[in-house]
C-alpha cells in the first residue's frame, strides 16, 4: 500500500495519533473503515515497521482480533463494528458474524458491546457503515474526554507508571490511560513516564514506548519486576491503567501483572488509577469473579522472536488479564468525571440514565 496515499490522507482531518511515515509526520487512527474495508494498523509489526492491513471479510476480521494484529478493548470494539459493518455489506447473515466475532477474545467487554450496539443499529434499519462510524467515533470522543477529564490528576513534574498499551493503538485515537499523559503534556506540564515492558507480548515496550516517542513525551521502558522498585525510592508519583472489563463494584481485569502494580501502589501510598470509558463497564457482574479470563498460547512465553528460550519439556501458562478488586483503585477516571470505587453508584447511574 502506498503509505502517501489517499488512505492517509482521507483519515487525516479527523485523527490525532501522530506517526513518523518516511520521515514526514502524519496523523491517522489505529483502525479506520475505507471503501468496503476494515484498515488497520499492524500493531504486530510495530515498533520495527509500520504496515497496514485491509480487511474484506469478517472471517479476516476476527483473524486480526484473534491474532492480536489489533488489540485494547475499545479498538477491538470499533474493529468488531466494522466488521459487522462488512457482514451487513456482503449478505453474511448478522446474528451469525456476531457470534463469530465475540468468540474471538473472552474478556475484553467492549467487544460485545459494539456487536450488540450494530445488532440493535442494524436490526432497525440504520445503514450498517454509518452505524460502525458513529460507533467510532462516539468511542474516540468518550477517549478525548477521559484526558480532559483526568489530566487534572497529573501536576507539574509528576513521574506516572504505565502498564501494557492503552494508548492511541488501543483505541482507534486518543487512548484511555495514555490520554491524561498527553493532555497534561500537551498543556506544557513536565511529566516522565515509566513504561512496564508488559511481558509476555511487550505491548508496553513495543506499543507505549512507540507511542510515547511519536508524541515527544519522555519516558523510559523497564522490567516489569523493577515498578516495585520504583515505587519503594518514591520515583514514582502515581499509576494510570486502562481496563478492558470492570464489574458493578469496580474490580476490573487488565493485562497480566496488573494486579501486582496495584497492590505494590497501594502498599506504597500511590495513587492508583483506572481510566475507561463507560463501554469498559460490564454491569451484569455484581463482581470480579466471574470475569472470563482469557488463556493464551503457551509459545508466548515459551518463545521469544520464534526463538525457544525454556527448556524443551517445560511447559507454561499463559493468562491474559488478571482482576484487580476495587479496593486497591484510587479512581476511575471515565468520559463523566473521576469516581471513586465509593461513587461508583452515581457513575451506574449515569450510565443507564444514558442507555449504554
């Protein structure tokens, strides 16, 4: 694909990522819908090259789900519209492509929220690529709005630790936990951003960092197993998370490892912080228990670069997400406001006085 072409070019008025494109910079979404098709990053391929993938088919499209070639619970939700989008499009029965498309990843919820939102769009007529638009869009909107909404947290000086990828890329633009850092930043605040590696698919060091470097914000990749660290010698001033589910009560699953940082946080005085917008919510669990948790390949840990680095007969596993309880989170902060686990009853509110 020409990578000057009009792909970019007709995105560009309307995204704000910022991406450096044979030297030029640019700005686009994560994922976009173009001339009958789903365009999306390669996040797979990042941060060695930028590659776009087209999507014709909603069989494609789970593939790039399934195979994380997008991934962070909104994008996957804007990709998943698109895609009924494409079964509406092509005469694919819909009821069948959403079942398609929610078997491909168990816990992010905005998966099933953005299929469940085209049924309904569908089912009463509206034309299915304008719906999956509206989608996008709302979800970008309710992301801009989550910075403006938290940067506030964020003073002058402040060191922020980060874990996995809920920028830009996890999002379609914007991003959840990234978009305070790059409010506050773009406010002229002096901020630094310590950027887990987020074993064992290194989302953080591959996707954060790449992010983080596009937009100019300092920051510096660690271990995983070194956040403790830098909490303990007080480097770190607060945490901010994105969520890809969060129950009634505020327990929330994230990507593997999270639960520590939050329990080292809390341990260490602080402030820990979910930011999600309102379809991360998934109000039929009273609770964290019962949210699936996803299990990978074991070769993702196994492996590095297709390269085996355990022993052979050792085997692995491999969770995805694990679940935080509500008590170790200082605040969520979402497209209304930032609440407390306490206020989350006037936050449940507000999202069914809405409808979503």
């Amino acid at each position: 694909m020409n990578r000057d072409g009009e792909v970019f070019l007709s995105i560009e008025r309307y995204a704000l990522m910022r991406v450096k494109i044979d030297g030029d910079k640019k700005e686009i979404r994560s994922v976009w819908f173009e001339k009958g098709r789903v365009l999306m990053i390669d996040q797979r391929k990042l941060p060695l090259s930028l590659e776009i993938k087209g999507l014709g088919t909603v069989d494609e499209v789970c593939i790039s789900i399934r195979e994380m070639w997008v991934r962070g619970a909104p994008a996957i939700g804007i990709t998943a519209a698109y895609g009924m989008a494409i079964a509406s499009l092509t005469g694919e029965d819909v009821k069948s492509a959403a079942e398609k498309l929610k078997a491909t990843r168990p816990t992010a919820f905005d998966l099933f929220y953005a299929v469940d939102y085209m049924l309904e769009k569908i089912n009463i007529g509206d034309d299915p690529v304008v719906a999956a638009e509206e989608y996008a869009n709302i979800i970008i909107e309710k992301c801009r709005s989550i910075g403006n909404e938290g940067a506030p947290l964020i003073k002058d000086g402040f060191r922020i630790l980060t874990h996995c990828n809920a920028g830009a890329l996890a999002t379609g633009d914007y991003g959840t936990s990234l978009s305070p850092i790059r409010t506050a930043f773009s406010e002229g605040k002096i901020i630094f951003v310590f950027v887990d590696e987020t074993r064992p698919r290194l989302q953080g060091a591959r996707l954060t960092a790449w992010e983080l470097y596009q937009e100019g914000v300092p920051h510096a990749v660690i271990a995983d197993n070194a956040a403790g660290h830098y909490m303990r010698t007080g480097q770190i001033d607060m945490v901010i998370v994105g969520a890809d589910r969060i129950a009634g009560n505020g327990d929330f699953a994230n990507k593997i490892g999270t639960y520590e940082k939050a329990v080292i946080a809390k341990e260490n005085g602080i402030p820990f912080y979910v930011a999600a917008p309102a379809s991360t919510f998934d109000l039929s669990l009273p609770g964290g228990g019962k949210i699936p948790i996803e299990e990978r390949d074991e070769k993702e840990v196994l492996e590095f670069g297709g390269v085996r680095i355990a022993p052979h007969g050792s085997s692995a596993r491999n969770p995805a997400f694990d679940v935080t309880p509500a008590r170790y989170v200082t605040g969520f902060i979402t497209e209304y406001g930032v609440f407390t686990p306490e206020e989350l009853p006037s936050l449940i509110l507000i999202i069914k006085g809405r409808g979503e």
